[in-house]
C-alpha cells in the first residue's frame, strides 16, 4: 500500500523532522489529497517548528499507524494548485475558522507535497 492510500483519507497525521542535536520534532498535522498527491500546510505559518525543518532538512517521516514512513517535504505552489488545496482543506474538514486559517495568510503560503522516500 503507498503512502498515499494510507493517509489520504485520515483526519490528522504526525509528522517527525529531524532536529540536530535534539528529540527529532513531532507534531499533528492536517493532510489533503488532490490529484493523487497529498499535502500540508503550516498553521502558524514560517513561524511553525515543523515547518521550518521541513523546508530546511527536506526530509522526515509521517507516522502511519505504529511506523514511521520516511518522507520527502517538497514546497509547491502556484495559483491552480493552491486553489485546488484550499478547496481541499474546506471540502475534508468543514467550512470552519480552523479550516479558513488553513487557507489564508500564513498557513497559504506554505504548501508542502508530501513524497514517500
């Protein structure tokens, strides 16, 4: 099973990134599907922990059930992509003030595809 039928459809996922000289970060996330590609997004923007290893390593893990499955963190974006993500985000998890910070400044412009390794 790929990683994208194992988490596709979840609520929430936890990510792990590396942390020189620390406990690698693990932090709960929200993921979409579209396209068959899945995505995240930092809620607290530049300013998340994770998100900022994420851009910096490139690399981590998503935990699916009791594994960690190595993971690759790809910045996207672009207008239709974007667009298409927010949709997402509205669609899978309710037209809340949660889900609209997930599609407005900071959270927008820090769209991540998620690759398995």
């Amino acid at each position: 099973m790929t990683l994208f039928d194992e988490i596709a459809g979840v609520r929430e996922v936890t990510v792990v990134l590396p942390a020189p000289g620390r406990k690698p970060v693990r932090v709960p996330i929200w993921v979409v599907a579209v396209d068959g590609e899945l995505y995240v997004r930092s809620w607290k923007g530049d300013d998340g922990v994770w998100y900022r290893r994420a851009r910096a390593s490139g690399t981590g893990a998503v935990v699916v059930g009791n594994e960690e499955r190595p993971t690759r963190f790809v910045p996207v974006g672009g207008a239709e992509l974007d667009a298409a993500v927010d949709r997402e985000f509205l669609r899978k998890y309710g037209d809340s003030r949660y889900s609209r910070a997930m599609i407005e400044p900071p959270a927008a412009g820090t769209t991540m595809r998620l690759d398995a390794i």
